[in-house]
C-alpha cells in the first residue's frame, strides 16, 4: 500500500475505487493490489 499526500494517480487506474474510511481516503484496487493507497491525515 502506498501512503500519498494525493490519490488522483491512483484512482485513475483500472480497477480502483474511492472509499472514505475513518476519516481516511483509500484506493481499492482489486485488479491491481500494487495501486493500492491511502491518503495522509
């Protein structure tokens, strides 16, 4: 999982979908594990 101060490059990626979990922003990418992320704070 990569920790980025911006997702846009990840959710732009086959497969990735938006969540809003705990106050966090995370990158789910089921097709693709490598393009997972969550965004700092």
């Amino acid at each position: 999982m990569k920790v980025r101060s911006s997702l846009r490059s990840l959710a732009r990626m086959p497969g990735a979908q938006v969540v809003r979990r705990r106050g966090r922003i995370y990158v789910i990418n089921k097709k693709n594990p490598r393009f997972t992320g969550r965004q700092k704070g």
